[in-house]
C-alpha cells in the first residue's frame, strides 16, 4: 500500500516473471515425473516447510488477488502437501520448493535439463532480489511466519 503508484508495473511485471520462472523449473523437472515422487515420499524433505513461504511469495500472492490456501500444520510433514499434492499451484511455490530436487529427481535429469534447472535458479533469485530491492531494508526478507511460535 505504501508503494509508490509508478512502481507497481514494474512490480507486476516482476511478479509475472517470478512465476513464469517457478512454472518453468517446474515443467523441467515434470519430465522426470518429479511430481510422483514427492507425494509417495510425502515431502519428507520439507518437515520445516511453513518457513518457506517468504513475503515475496506472499506479495505475488495478493498482488494476483489469488486465494489462499489453509496449510495443514497437522500432518507430519510438509504443511502444503495435501493428499492429492501440492496445495500451491507451481507459480506460487516458494523458492525452496520449486528449487529443491532430491537425488531421486536430480539423477532423473538430464545434463542439458540439469543446467537449464540451474540457469532457471539463478534467474529467480535475480527476480527476487528485484522485488524486494523495491521495500525498504529488510522488510521483505525472510518467511511469513519466522517470528511464530514452533
């Protein structure tokens, strides 16, 4: 609310980039059926999950006017892994989520995805740290609810 009314294009303009690049890797990693094997693991790679989501993510979210989710704190694991996967879709992931490949994704890839995946990385982060280079000091670093009780 307090961004200055010239700067929001930019920052939607961002915030489309953003997740054009989270919907990218995801693709990447679809060919290899990444998918199915995070839901028979069970995200057992994401106990900490609900740190995940940073006020970047949370930002793009009520940019889009998307409606939220409810997490489920209560099932063990990952907290947006519902029953039939993810209950974010791939453009509103966060960052460890989309970035994250286990060895049974990673030895899936081939050396030309892999590089790609890795590319498609580094271009995210650069789209992050763009966004936040638009709020003053750190006030778009960290996960939403970093500062809630465990």
């Amino acid at each position: 609310m307090g961004l200055p009314k010239e700067q929001l294009p930019r920052l939607r303009e961002l915030a489309d980039q953003l997740k054009a690049l989270k919907e990218n890797l995801q693709e990447l990693v679809a060919w290899v059926d990444a998918g199915s094997h995070c839901a028979a693991c069970g995200g057992a790679c994401c106990v900490a999950g609900k740190f995940h989501v940073s006020r970047v993510d949370l930002l793009v979210y009520l940019l889009d006017r998307a409606p939220l989710f409810e997490p489920l704190f209560g099932n063990g694991l990952c907290p947006y892994l519902a029953p039939d996967g993810c209950l974010m879709p791939a453009a509103y992931r966060p960052f460890n989520c989309i970035t994250f490949n286990c060895e049974r994704i990673e030895d899936r890839l081939t050396e030309m995805q892999r590089a790609a995946f890795y590319q498609g990385e580094r271009e995210l982060k650069r789209c992050y740290g763009e966004i936040r280079s638009f709020f003053p000091g750190n006030s778009m670093h960290g996960a939403v609810l970093a500062d809630c009780p465990a």
